[in-house]
C-alpha cells in the first residue's frame, strides 16, 4: 500500500480532536483476526459494519458471525434501518449497492433506483400550466417512483449472497414485533415545526396513527411496534419479491400512491415490471494511483467523485511550505467544477445520452482544471465533446434546475473474507411523500427529477420520462490502493449535498493523511452554485468559513448538518471506521 501523507491542514485539524465525537458515534478498529478464523487466508484484516443506527450494525455483524458475507449483512442492516430510521431509507425506496467480490476481483453494481411510473411524462409535475412547488410536489403521489430495494436486496443476494434468505430478516421481524426505542434523531425529526409544517404526516390518518399517537410525536425512548412492517417483511422471507411487487401488498402501494393530493399514476403493473439493473461501477485512476469506483448514472458518484479528485490533483498547491488554506481552496474549486458537470450532464443513460467516459477522462480533467472560475463567479459545464475534439455537448441541454432533499442512508461493509459493500439507500426527502402502505414509507424520489422539464427552450438531461430513473447524488464509493488492494469504502446521505459529503472523506483520507473518524468529522464544505456553505457548528468550521471569505467566495453559514458519512478505511493493522457524529451510527468491528 502507498504510503499517506501526514498532511495536517491547520485550519481543519481542529475538527479532529475526539473530544468532536460524541459517545454515540464510535470509531473502532478490528483487531487483525487470527488466520484461521478466515474463509479466505488471503484477507487477515477481519470485518466491520459500518450504518446509521447501532440496532442496524449489530444486525450486520451477527449476520457476519454466523458465515454470511457482505451482502448477507447489507440486506440485514437495511432492513432494520428501514424499521428504526424511517426518515431516511426503507423497503418503499431505493438504492445503488456496490459490491466488491475479493475472490474474483470483481465489482457490480445493483441498481434498485425508483423508477418513474409508465404513465409519467417529462410534464410530470407541471399542474394547471405551472412547475409544482417542492413542497406540494413532495407531499404529492406523482412524486412516487417504484420502490427498488426489495428488488436490489433479492438481485444481490441471487448474485452474491451466501446466508439463507429468510433469515437475514429475521432480525428486522423480531425487533417490529417486540418493538424499537424511537431514537432521539427520530424523535427529533417528527417533533420539529418546520417540518412538521411542511409534511403531510400527521394529516394522512395512517402515519399519524403511526408517527403521532394521540397527537403527539413519538417522544425518544418510545418503544414502537410495527406488526404491518413486521408481515411484510416475513411475506419477502418466504415468498421473495413477488409477496412485495405483486398482490395484496402491490395493490397497497397503488392505492396509497392514487391518493390525494395529487394522486400518481403508478399501476400493478408498473410494480410487477420493475427491474434491478446490474451495472459496470465507473472507476477512474488518480494520480495518486488510487481507483476509486462508485455507481454509474443514474448515480452521480462514478462521474462526480472522480472528477472531483482529478480536478483536485490538477488544482493542489505543487510548491511546499504555501499557505494551507491553498489546499481548501483546491477542494473547493474542484468541487465547483466538478458540480457544474455534474448537474448538466448526469441523468438516466438508459433514457439520454450521458459522456460519462469522457467526463473522467483525464485529458478533459486536465483540461477543465484551467477554467478554475473566479470565487465570485458561478462555475458553468464544461465541454467534454469540444475538449476531447467531438461534436460539442453542452449545448444539447438546458441549465438544470434539480432540487432534491434529504432522506438517505449509507451502509459500509467489509466482510471476514475481505469482501465488501458500499450500498446508500433513499426514501429522498425526510419521511419520502408521508404515505405508507404494509408498515413503511413510500418515497418521493421523483422529486430528484428536474420539475421544470425544460429551460431556456431546451431540454433538460434530467427531466421526468416514462420508466426513467431519476438522477441521483447517491455516491456509494469504493476505492483500491495503488497494488489494486481494497483501501477504502465510503458514502453518505444529503441530497444535492452527498457529492460533497463523500468527496470531504476522499480528500480528507486519501490526501490530507486524516482517519477515516477524522474524515467523517471535518466541518462540511458544499462548492456549488455560486455559494459555498460552511458548516459553521463544529470545531474548524469558523475558520474555514473565514479562509473562503478571505478568498472572496460567497459564503452560507450552515448548521444542523445532516451528512451521515459511514466509512472503512483498510490500514496495514487493520480496518478502521468512521461514523459521522452527526447521526447516531456506529462502525463496529468484529470482536
Ligand atoms: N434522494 C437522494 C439522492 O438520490 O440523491
């Protein structure tokens, strides 16, 4: 493995102090695990989950103990996030899981992304002649996109699983049936006024039964049964994903998807169709010698995580001994570029032609690094078809105008064979669009589609279109060190924000010689548009805020960040995790 830097940058170190991390966020390292406990005596590092919620990470962990490998654990996980962190991800929405199989060194790709219903049009959320607002069009049924994770869990483990089925849901079941302690974060989320204002969940008579019981939101410490999530998920153990995606519990869905307001078109048999798509991961090689793979379109990682990075290492000071905030400032400029392409050209390859190849070729990276914009100017797309000597690209679409919210979940896995996962997981925004059907939410993913079909008179890349997967941010990574050894394993929920997430932890391990908790700590910094957001609530936040200005950019003072960074980073003594302290994970080794 190459050696890291032991690069400290001054104005960031300062979020680093574990005094940052509260108690229920844990960093841990496995213990290199005796040979012989091994399946495979080439992997000696052991294994470790790492997920928003401890409930969820001990589920992984048994699953791991008892001879099931990374996708065993995955599904595991999830469902119990889906049951113990509704907010954020559940069986009513979606997900990419990237899956590294050391035995062959291969990676694959399950894309579960909701899909639009066959009835949608690009005038999806155009009502009465006008762009639906965002609020309205996410409490809407037209935000409803067929649910993908039942489909992903079933395509995954056809793949790769190696425990038997049904058991992998048995904890989620026992914990629904017995009841979970509504944590403080969710507890929080029901309780909180704006949102509250804003979301139709204690309106709509079945979640607030659920959610608000008498009228009140489940206070933190509530024990809460879900007998309805508890059968569905027995129905999936014994008969698959047909006891999902057809019957009594697909005729649910439908229903609850036809309400008001503004009831959606999804059918059975948009439900019966519905297709996990495996796909290649996107890799591309740092100069570093890293490769760092992540999902394809309609994922934005693959495209924007490696653009970030090689912009980085374009944009990086090359003298020693320069002021350190040069190197934040390199972070941000690259992210600013990296942004611009990313919202013009990332959409659903299946449905528009999307120059992913040429986006993270190096010739164009190198290229675009030389149109590092001023801090007062908002960055535009590149070119890559005028760059790499191609019909031009750009002006095929128009500006995109794609708002997305904050319901999401990453899972980090690496197996006792030295496998591992990287799967991020979405209802989209907070609670998806406050319906349920069989015990859980459905999401409102289709509010990742640009609302506005068009702009300026063009096309926009990521407009709605029937059986079309929304664009996601969704940055499920996976990075190998320059022998081509698994190094690293990351993602992280936040909407439009995840790209920024999840490159903090890129730079933060792979340049600036942070831990993987370290990493996960870092102030966030979120480059696009023509503002930079700080988050100005954590140690170094302040400080970093200040060097931007210093710089000239236009700088949102951000707090109450919602990243939920769950990394793995493989060290010479063994694996090392990250769970952000902003939510209440862990990343737990086997002991
Ligand atoms: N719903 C969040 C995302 O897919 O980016």
């Amino acid at each position: 493995m190459r050696p890291l830097t032991g690069f400290a940058f001054a104005l960031l170190i300062s979020a680093c102090a574990p005094h940052t991390v509260p108690p229920a966020a844990t960093t841990t390292e496995a213990q290199a695990t005796a040979p012989e406990a091994l399946g495979d005596l080439s992997w000696t590092k052991g294994g470790m989950v790492a997920a928003a919620d401890v409930r969820a990470v001990e589920a992984g962990l048994k699953v791991l103990r008892d001879g099931g490998n990374a996708v065993d654990a995955a599904i595991a996980v999830h469902a119990v996030l889906g049951l113990v962190e509704p907010q954020s991800s559940g069986l009513g929405g979606g997900g990419f899981m990237v899956y590294y199989d050391r035995a062959n060194d291969a990676l694959t790709v399950f894309d579960g992304r909701e899909t639009a219903p066959a009835a949608a049009t690009a005038d999806l959320f155009i009502k009465d002649g006008k762009v639906m607002e965002f609020v309205p069009a996410w409490q809407s049924g037209r935000s409803v996109g067929v649910p993908g994770q039942i489909a992903l869990y079933k395509a995954a483990h056809e793949a790769a699983g190696r425990a038997d089925w049904a058991s992998l849901f048995q904890p989620a079941i026992d914990l629904a049936e017995d009841g979970f302690e509504v944590s403080p974060k969710l507890a929080e989320a029901l309780a909180e006024p704006r949102l509250r204002g804003a979301i139709r969940l204690d309106d709509n008579p079945v979640t607030a039964a659920y959610f608000y019981p008498d009228g009140e939101p489940l206070p933190a410490g509530f024990v809460r049964t879900n007998p309805a999530y508890a059968a569905t998920l027995a129905a999936v153990a014994q008969d698959g994903p047909a006891a999902f995606y057809q019957g009594p519990l697909a005729a649910d869905i439908v229903a609850a998807v036809a309400e008001g307001p503004d009831g959606g078109s999804m059918t059975l048999d948009d439900l019966a169709n519905y297709k996990v798509v495996v796909r290649d991961a996107v890799c591309g090689e740092l100069q570093t010698g890293y490769k760092l793979c992540s999902a394809p379109p309609p994922s934005s990682g693959g495209v924007a995580q490696n653009l970030i990075m090689g912009l980085y290492e374009y944009l990086k000071p090359k003298a020693k001994d320069v002021d350190e905030s040069l190197y934040l400032k390199a972070f941000v400029d690259a992210q600013r570029l990296g942004y611009a392409d990313r919202d013009h050209y990332v959409a659903d390859a299946d449905h528009v032609p999307v120059p992913t190849a040429d986006l993270i070729d190096p010739v164009y990276i190198k290229a675009r690094a030389l149109e590092a914009f001023a801090p007062g100017e908002k960055a535009t797309p590149g070119d890559p078809g005028v760059v790499l000597g191609k019909e031009p690209l750009r002006p095929m679409w128009g500006e995109d105008p794609t708002e997305p919210g904050h319901g999401t979940t990453h899972i980090s896995i690496i197996d006792l064979d030295g496998n591992a996962v990287s799967m991020t997981a979405t209802v989209e925004a907070a609670f998806g669009a406050s319906r349920m059907a069989g015990g859980f939410l459905l999401n409102n993913e289709l509010t990742d589609f640009s609302r506005e079909p068009t702009k300026g008179g063009k096309p926009v890349a990521n407009a709605p279109g029937p059986n079309k997967r929304p664009r996601s941010s969704m940055s499920p990574t996976i990075v190998f060190d320059e022998g081509g050894d698994l190094f690293m394993v990351t993602g992280s929920p936040g909407g439009n924000s995840i790209v920024a997430y999840v490159a903090k932890t890129l730079v933060g391990v792979l340049e600036w010689g942070k831990t993987a908790q370290e990493a996960a700590a870092l102030p966030n910094v979120i480059a696009r548009g023509d503002t930079v957001g700080v988050e100005v609530d954590v140690a170094g936040g302040p400080e970093t805020a200040q060097a931007l200005r210093d710089f000239g950019y236009t700088v949102e003072e951000r707090t109450g960040e919602n990243s939920g960074l769950h990394l793995i980073v493989v060290r010479e003594r063994g694996l090392e995790g990250g769970a952000d302290p902003r939510r209440e994970g862990a990343a737990t080794p086997i002991r």
